[in-house]
C-alpha cells in the first residue's frame, strides 16, 4: 500500500512509525512532517490545509489510503476533498467532524444519544449569558462554541471569572467567530481521562484510554496546554468501567450520527471525566490525542494499517486488535516559554542517546533539522520521549531517563507525568 499521513507533530510521527512497520506498506509519505519523521517516511512539504495540492499529490502517486493526524484539516473538509477524487480517507467528513468543531452539535448528539454529560445551555446573547451565570453561581464552564486552538475553555471557579470568559469571547472575541455563542456548562469533579476508537461509521473497535497532564506545570498547575505527558493503562478506569463507557458514549454517539446520515469514519477521541456518578462526556474530537497517540501505538501488538483501512471500507466488524499488556508513558519537552510564547530555533543535542535507552522511543513534535543535521526547536511542544516497561513506574523511569540523556538547556518538561497513577494505594 501506498500511505499519505497529514500533520507535522509527535502524533503523526508515532502514525507514521507504526505504519512503516507493517508488511502491507509500499511506501509511506508524510504532508509535512518533520525531521523525526523523515526517519520512517518521506516527507513532503504541502500544508494540512492545502487540499487542492494534497489531493493533487495523492493522485500523482497513486495513494491508497490518507491518514489525516489534525483536527483543522478534517474539520476543514480534508476527508470530503480526498472523497470526490475518490481517495480512501481515514477520517470524518466535516459534516460528522462537527463533533469536534462545535460544542453544540457534541452536547445535542449526546443528549439524543442518552450520553451522559454535564449539564448545559447555549448562549447567542452575552447579556444572557452573564446573566444565567449570576444565576446559576460559580464554579461554572464557558466554552467558545467553535474552534478555539484548545484555549476556548474556561473552567471558573468564580462567578467573576465566567463573566470575564463571556466578555472576552462574546464582545472582545478574541477567538472571532468561535465566539459568536458560548456553551456554558455544569463543572464536572474527578479525574480525566481520553477514550479512543477506532470507527467505520457503523462499528468501533476500541484503541484504548489514556490520562493526559493537560497544565503547564507540576502538581497541574499553570495555563492549560496541548497535553504535557501521558500514561496508559490508567488505574482510575479499569477494564470493565472502560468498556462501560465505551458501550455508553461511543456506540450510541456512532449510532446516533449514522442516524443523522453523517457516519463517523475514522478515530473518535471521547474525553471524559470520572465523576462520583460515573464517568461523563467532556467533549468530543474526532482525530486521535497527542500525545495519547504516542502511548497507545507503543503498545498496539497488531498491525496498524489494515485496521485503518478496514475503517475506510465499512469492514471493522472483522476486526480484533492485540494489544501488548505493558504499561507506556509521554513525557513532553517544550521550549521555554510555552504555551504563551515558546522561544524558537535553540539547538538540541543527544536525540541518539536518549532513543538508545532500551525501551525508549522519541517522536517529534515540533523540530527543524538544519543541512548538516543539527535538530532546533520549532513550536511549542517539541519532543514526545515515550517508554515502555511492566508498570507504569517502570516506564515512566526510562522516559525520565531519556530526558536526561537530552542536552537541551532551552527545554523543559513536568517532572510529575502519571503522579495519579502512583498516588494510587495499590
Ligand atoms: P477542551 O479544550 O474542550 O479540551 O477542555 C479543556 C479542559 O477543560 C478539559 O480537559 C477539562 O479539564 C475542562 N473542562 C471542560 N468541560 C468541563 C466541565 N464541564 N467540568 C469541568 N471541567 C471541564
Ligand atoms: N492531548 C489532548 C488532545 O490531543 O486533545
């Protein structure tokens, strides 16, 4: 087969790994990729959203499948151009990739679904929306409805603060038109955790769960980020409360947008939370989570790439993943200054020593290679250091010991990925 990845970050370089691994595959391109990922795949430099060219591409080298990493591009309608040229897409349509892309469509397919979820209200009007606030009392959730770069949520703990949210999004709206109506919601309690499938519009087939460290710094403090680390399995969502939920959120919602004649193809990400109650839908996306991806493909015993096109051809139902019963965990190093202003272009060195470390893998995220080699920062998140091991202790061991062996002094990282799990008695 012949494979065309879209995305530049440690997301696409763990696809990217994992397909180059699979006996199916004739060659493997990535649109743009990065430096990390020119090791498994060539790499072409097309933007995600360029779709007249990447279908262009996709054509002239006779792709077989397209797998699409990012959320703009399918929300974008990536998957509905590779369709009218007749390129198999694992991905959703920008129809049923709404999922994502507004909170609305999300909170109403979950309530005709029977998902459970926090409860919720949309706003057109930001007097309205301040005033249900002075009603309903702090703490309380405002989301920008659309699109917002991850920042389009604040969690208040203030009557004050949500009506600050509203201020900024509603009438300065620093998100433009993500903000033209805001989703204010209950404030769910517990921990998180991401609820992956695999989806063919009518069957899902389970890629596991993972806990994210979505804040900056250590013990979850500071701004809120793309995700700091993870680990997977998470002991807060034992096997049968995770198939609980899968049975309770992803089949229904699958069902459901079948039902609206907008079949969901391709990865649906279900962030929940575990509440007293039981776990709750946070929200949906409708691509895979970076870096939950990382973990998740570290530990897929089976071949990646005919489950991703079993997904395209309406044949999962077939399907049964293996999976390894290890434990893996992330660890992200960001450049200095991230999330609010990360510096760029600072040399990283020991990127061989830190992958040499027996269970290590590091996927890149957001890196540049100079002509002779030299590796830079380039983004916000820049190295994913993923490893393996019995227990999550274990691997979280190696990973920390792979970002030692990283001699990059403009880089940070938290200290603390999968404190939960530890904090846990046994
Ligand atoms: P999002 O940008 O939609 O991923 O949301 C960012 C974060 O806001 C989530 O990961 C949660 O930590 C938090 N959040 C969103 N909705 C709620 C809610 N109803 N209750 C508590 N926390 C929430
Ligand atoms: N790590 C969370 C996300 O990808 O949205």
């Amino acid at each position: 087969m012949r494979v065309l990845v879209v995305g530049s970050g440690a997301r696409e370089h763990a696809l990217c790994w994992a397909i180059a691994a699979s006996p199916l595959l004739t060659k493997l391109w990535c649109a743009p990729g990065n430096p990390g990922i020119a090791g498994v795949a060539e790499c072409v430099d097309i933007g995600v959203l360029d779709f007249e060219a990447l279908v262009a591409f996709a054509q002239d080298n006779q792709i077989d499948l397209v797998v699409p990493g990012p959320e703009a591009p399918l929300v974008a309608g990536l998957t509905d151009a590779m369709d009218a040229a007749s390129i198999p897409c694992c991905g959703p349509t920008a129809a049923a990739a709404q999922l994502e892309g507004s909170k609305t469509f999300t909170k109403e397919i979950a309530d005709a679904a029977g998902i459970p979820t926090a409860r919720w209200e949309r706003f057109e009007d930001a007097e309205a929306a301040r005033a249900f606030v002075r009603r309903r009392g702090a703490p309380i959730v405002v989301k920008a409805d659309g699109l917002a770069a991850g920042k389009g949520v604040v969690v208040a703990a203030t009557e004050a603060e949500a009506i600050a949210a509203i201020d900024s999004m509603m009438d300065a709206r620093i998100f433009g038109d993500s903000g033209a109506s805001v989703v204010i919601e209950e404030c769910l309690v517990g921990e998180e955790v991401s609820l992956f499938a695999l989806c063919d519009g009518e069957t899902a087939l389970p890629l596991g769960s993972a806990q994210d460290h979505k804040r900056v710094g250590d013990g979850d403090t500071g701004p809120n980020t793309g995700g700091m680390g993870c680990y997977s399995p998470v002991p807060a969502f034992p096997p049968g409360l995770e198939e609980a939920a899968f049975d309770r959120m992803i089949r229904p919602a699958l069902a459901e947008m079948a039902k609206r004649g907008m079949p969901f193809r391709g990865i649906l990400f279900a962030g929940l939370m575990l509440t007293e109650e039981g776990p709750k839908l946070i929200e949906f996306n409708t691509r895979f989570g970076d870096p939950e991806c990382e973990v998740l493909l570290l530990k897929l015993k089976s071949d990646l790439l005919p489950a991703l096109q079993a997904a395209c051809d309406g044949e999962l139902r077939h399907f049964n993943l293996r999976w390894n019963e290890t434990a893996a965990v992330a660890v992200v190093m960001a450049a200095r200054g991230y999330p609010e202003a990360p510096e760029s272009g600072s040399i990283i060195r020991g990127l061989d020593r830190a992958a040499a470390i027996p269970d290590v893998t590091v996927f890149h995220a957001g890196t540049t290679a100079d002509a002779d080699g030299t590796i830079r920062a380039a983004g916000g998140r820049v190295l994913a250091i993923c490893a393996t091991g019995p227990t999550i202790e274990a691997a979280r061991a190696s990973a920390y010991t792979a970002v030692k062996a990283i001699d990059w002094p403009e880089g940070f990282c938290r200290t603390d990925i999968g404190w939960r799990a530890l904090a846990r008695p046994a």
